[in-house]
C-alpha cells in the first residue's frame, strides 16, 4: 500500500510540528510517528525556550552567549538569524494558547536564566515547558485539516528515486506499520527529517526511548552529508536513583542558584570555573565525571536547600513530586545527580533553509546540524532552533514543491521481503543494543582517548558485520531498525571523535587535552568518504 502527499514529515516534535503547521496553509501533509504524537524529546523538555524579550537583553548579547559556548565551531550568520528569529515564534506559540509562567502581576512573561547565559531570558512553563510547547502544536496540528497524523509507524529507509531510474531525489520513504508487520510506501514532494537525538546511543541518557539516532542512520545510508557527530552533550545532572528512568533535574535549579556540592558537602564547582554552578553544560559535566572519578563516589548532589520551600513548590513542582516518588525532599535535601547524554548537537548538515546535500530531503530538529550548537549547546538553544528551523524550512521547502510540481512521477516498486523470514533469535539484538550503549558509554563518552576510540572502532566494526547479516536475513521490526540505526549513529561518532585531534567543546580527549586553530571547522562525513574539517 503506497500513500502520497505534498509534503512528508518524519517525527512530532516541536521542529516537525512547526514545520507541519506551516507547510500545510500550502499543500496536503503526513506526519508519520514511531509512537504516539506525543512520545518526543519536546515534551520531556523542562527549562525553556531561550529568546530576547527583555528590554534590558539584547540579540548580540544572546549572540555572544551562543557563540562563546559553542567552542568557536558555532557559524556566526546562523546564531544571527537565529536568535532575531526566535521573538516571533515565541509570540506564534502564545498566539496558539501556550501558557508560559508570568510574573506575579500577570502582566509580563517570567524569565529565568540557565547555565552560559549572561541574562535571564529563558522562557518556561513552570519546569514542564516542553509538555505545554508539545501540547499546543499537537492540538494546532489535529485542528488542521490538510495534516494526518498517523502514529505506530516507523521509517525504515528514504526512497531514492535514482535507485528507480528516476533522478537522483529522495521521494518518499518506506515506513513499517508497527501493528500489521508490513512496509508501505510513504511518497511527497518534499521529505521532511524531523526524528529528534539519538541519546539511546549511550547507557545512560535523558531521552526517551524514541531517541534512536533513526534520522541520522537513514540519511547517513541514502549518501547524506553529516557533520559534528563526536559533540554529543551530556547534561551534568539527570537524578540518581536505581528506578529513576532517565529523569532530568533542570539546569534551571542551577539558574535560581542550585549549588552542586560533594558528598562532604563542599561546593566543588568554584575549583573548576570562575562562573562557578552556571558555568556552561560542557564544563560542568567534566567537572562532576572527574570528581565523581576522583573520589570513587557514585554521583554528586544538587542543593537547593537554601531556596524557600514555597519558591521550590512553585517554580518546580513537577521535579519536586517526581523526587519525592523517590524519597528525596528537595526542599530539604541535596538531590543526589550524575550527567547523562542530552542532546546531539551534530547530524544531517542543512543550510539556513533547512536544505540537506540530497534533492528533496529536508531536515530540522535535533537530527540536523545548523552550525548553531558548534561544539557545546547553549541551554534552551534547542527548542528555539526547532522552532525557528521548523517555519523557516517550511517555507523554502514550499517553494521548492512548487517549482517541481510539474516533474514527472517515479515508478517506486513497493517494498520487497525478498528471502527474509521472521526472526527467532531475539537475543541478537538485545545483545548487541546492550553492547554498543555500554562500550559508548566507557570509551566514547565524557573523557575520551585515543586508546578507547581505537577499541571502540574495533567493536563497532565486528558488530555493524552481525548487524548486517541479521537486518537481511529477518523481516524488519521495531527493535531491529533501532539497533541499526544505533549502530550506525555509533560508527559515526566514533570516527568523527577519531579524526579530531584536540579538545574542544564536547569533545574531550586526553591524548590532545588542547584546542588548535586548525580544527576551527566542522568534522563533514559522508557514506563511502572520510571524516574531515572544513574550516568556518
């Protein structure tokens, strides 16, 4: 079965909504989910959105907070139009009902301040921002009558119209309904990558289980080009608790005057940077890894104890109750905490429109690199970059349609099981998922080194060959195209953490513990080609 739209969408994630609410005012659009409309990193997201709408703020001020943190690899024209951009959507979100926390007067938005930034200017929903952002586009998007919304589906790969005869543009992809076990044929004018990070990738993370790199592995085998894969941000305090899943404590706290303190008690962060508990997420996050090694300790602690309990109650009431589920009562005591992968700042290169190097594949969100992030994200950069990338792509990818709509169609075949029988062997893929997240986890994490990389490369190696031989010998499923994609997002951030030989950003390596002004660019990979630096 083969369905056809103007424009395909990939992901329900703040970057894909927007992209979708756009786009539809233009032409028919399907929004294709693995799971439900709601299941993304956007609604997990707690801080904010960060934009300039303080008088006493300013856009090169957070221009100059973007690019002091993303390591001098952020692309100065993009952080511009960015942040000039980001007002706008704010107001498009509150146009479409968002209720973002006022002052107590009602009158004006309240702003906080997170780590890196010189001025309050994050805007929240309490300390469930993403939920109500998720919540307001996703009924926007149902209210639309030119979006379908069709969940329980997942992409197994982009359609290549070359592959076909036709010319080389991508036209579709083929999509596994998750109920029936079968592969339909999505096709449109215009394919939108908007399938989020690919935490999942590491042992310990903050994502939901969705973030399976399933974007970047699609584009990487379709011949895309991709960038910055070795800057994977690991957010310096996710809660520590045996049942904690993946629970994020905001770098909020630390913006209302959260201090991370030993198991002593004594206030670590002032030995490591002169911004102390605000310092960016990148310094922070060694800072706890080297202590925690240091020491032997398990994981630190994030004291808000000093704060009012009203102020506490009020301000974050969501990460309030989920502790207290845990038998931690932040008002007071110290939340035990330990850094988790966060966010992808590399993946799919597009430009200022959201273009990637392949006709017809457009990207935004998490899976592309913008040159935004550069080597660190500033805090709450991401959900604006979805949003303002989201319009933005929308529009350049219309006119694109148009100017193609009157192009001949492609004969795709429909998708072919060939000898492929289904799997009893399970184990396989549990067994290696487990594998790669652990090896991710030791030798391609926070610190790394030569010597780890190398034994990284060499089990990534040895895994993609069963992988391989697993994916062609089965019919697909869910679990399988994770553990593909998964794969492949691991072999690219080795390779491209590999090929840097400095620190930088993310990207610490013990073997070259400095920055060099000849890695001043972006680590560019594609299928077939390897990693190398094009300089800003």
């Amino acid at each position: 079965m083969r369905v056809e739209s103007d424009y395909l969408v990939l992901g329900s994630g703040v970057a894909g909504l927007s992209f979708a609410l756009e786009a539809a005012r233009h032409g028919s659009v399907i929004m294709v989910t693995k799971r439900s409309r709601t299941d993304s990193a956007t609604n997990w997201a707690q801080g904010g959105i960060a934009a300039v709408l303080d008088p006493s703020d300013s856009f090169e001020a957070h221009a100059h907070d973007t690019l002091s943190t993303g390591g001098g690899l952020s692309h100065p024209e993009v952080v511009e139009m960015v942040v000039r951009d980001g007002p706008e959507r704010i107001r498009d979100l509150i146009e479409l009902g968002a209720q973002f926390s006022r002052s107590e007067e009602g009158h004006s938005l309240d702003l906080t301040r997170e780590g890196g930034h010189s001025a309050r200017r994050v805007v929240h929903a309490g300390d469930i921002t993403g939920e109500e952002v998720q919540r307001v586009l996703v009924e926007a998007a149902a209210a639309a009558p030119n979006i379908q919304i069709i969940e329980d589906h997942m992409a197994v790969d982009l359609v290549e119209a070359s592959k076909f005869g036709g010319p080389p543009r991508v036209v579709g992809a083929y999509v596994l309904d998750e109920q029936t076990g079968q592969v339909r044929t999505f096709l449109a004018r215009a394919t939108v990558l908007a399938t989020g990070g690919a935490g999942k990738v590491y042992l310990y993370t903050s994502n939901p289980d969705v973030a399976t790199g399933d974007g970047i592995g699609m584009a990487y085998r379709a011949g895309a080009e991709l960038a910055n894969m070795e800057f994977f941000q690991f957010h310096p305090t996710c809660l520590f608790h045996p049942e904690a899943k993946s629970f994020l404590i905001s770098e909020a706290l630390r913006g209302e005057g959260g201090i991370l303190r030993l198991r002593s008690g004594e206030a670590f962060m002032p030995w490591h940077h002169e911004m102390k508990d605000l310092a960016p997420r990148d310094v922070v996050a060694r800072a706890i890894d080297y202590e925690m090694k240091r020491l032997g300790d398990d994981c630190v602690y994030l004291d808000m104890t000093h704060k009012p309990s009203s102020f506490l109650l009020e301000r974050f009431p969501n990460i309030h109750a989920r502790c207290l589920e845990f038998g931690i009562d932040m008002t007071k005591e110290p939340i035990p905490v330990v850094p988790a992968a966060h966010y992808m700042c590399g993946g799919v290169v597009v430009d200022t429109s959201g273009r990637t190097t392949l006709d017809g594949l457009w990207a935004v969100g998490e899976v592309t690199c913008t040159g935004l992030h550069g080597a660190n994200r500033l805090a709450s950069n991401s959900l604006l970059e979805g949003l303002v990338y989201g319009h933005r792509t929308a529009i350049a990818a219309v006119a694109a349609a148009q100017s193609t709509a009157a192009s001949s169609p492609v004969k795709v075949p429909d998708w072919d099981v060939g000898e492929a029988v289904p799997s009893d062997e399970a184990v396989v893929v549990s067994q290696n998922w487990d594998e790669i997240r652990r090896f991710m986890w030791n030798f391609v994490g926070i610190v790394r080194s030569d010597r780890r990389l190398r034994r990284a490369a060499r089990r990534i190696e040895m895994l993609q060959d069963e992988i391989r031989e697993y994916y062609w010998a089965h019919l697909v499923n869910r679990d399988m195209l994770e553990l593909r994609n998964i794969a492949d997002v691991a072999e690219l951030i080795i390779r491209c953490a590999s090929a840097r030989k400095e620190s930088r950003g993310l990207h610490y390596n013990l073997d070259y513990p400095h920055s060099g002004e000849e890695w001043e660019g972006d680590t560019r990979i594609s299928r077939g080609a390897p990693p190398h630096v094009v300089r800003i």
